[in-house]
C-alpha cells in the first residue's frame, strides 16, 4: 500500500526558514505531479505549490519565497519555506499522483505537518 510520510514542520519566528519533506513508498509503478497544499484554521485548504515529474514548477501566492523541488530517486519532495511570515501558519499536506499499474493514476495525501509562524 502506498504511504506519503511528511517531515520537517515546527515551530519559528517571522523570516525564518523551514523545509518539508514528504516521501513515497510502497507499490509504486509510476509518480507524476507532486506539491503541497495547506489548511489554516477556519479557511479552506489551498494549493501551495505543484511540480510535475519533469520538474515543471508551479506556485500560488508564495512565488520569491517558497520552492518547491523532487528527487525522483528517492520519491520525494520538498518545499523549502524562506521568510516565513504569520499567515503562513498552516497544516501543510502533501500529495502525489501516483500509478500502482500502468494505468490512471491515484491522489495519495500525507498526513500533514504543523507549521507555526509566531507573531
């Protein structure tokens, strides 16, 4: 079974710097797109950011601040956060398209991980 597993969340000051991890495993036949998404309390959960297998990036309200990226040997990506600012605050999630068989493939979720930007 296919699980995404999130890490590096916490807690840090305003301009701070914070980078996520989220890496896929089981029985995995193919990853496409992979990205983040995040919740904060009483809002709707957002796109943060996307990247495709070839790397073609793509962001939402972050662009100059965050980056996304992906190691494809390790089924894993990244979202590198760099002046984090209160608003920020978030449970962030992470997702990734991914074919068990070659066929159409599933949106698999991470858990999510806490970020907390204080004020």
């Amino acid at each position: 079974q296919v699980q995404l597993v999130e890490s590096g969340g916490g807690l840090v000051q305003p301009g701070g710097s914070l980078r996520l991890s989220c890496a896929a495993s089981g029985n995995i036949f193919s990853i496409g797109d992979m990205g983040w998404y995040r919740q904060a309390p009483g809002k709707e959960r957002e796109l943060v950011a996307g990247i495709s297998n070839g790397g073609d990036t793509n962001y939402k309200s972050v662009t100059g601040r965050f980056t996304i990226s992906r190691d494809n040997a390790k089924n894993t990506v990244y979202l590198q956060m760099n002046s984090l600012k209160p608003e920020d605050t978030a449970v962030y999630y992470c997702y990734a398209d991914i074919r068990t068989r070659p066929s159409l493939p599933s949106r698999f979720w991470g858990q999510g991980t806490q970020v907390t930007v204080s004020s």
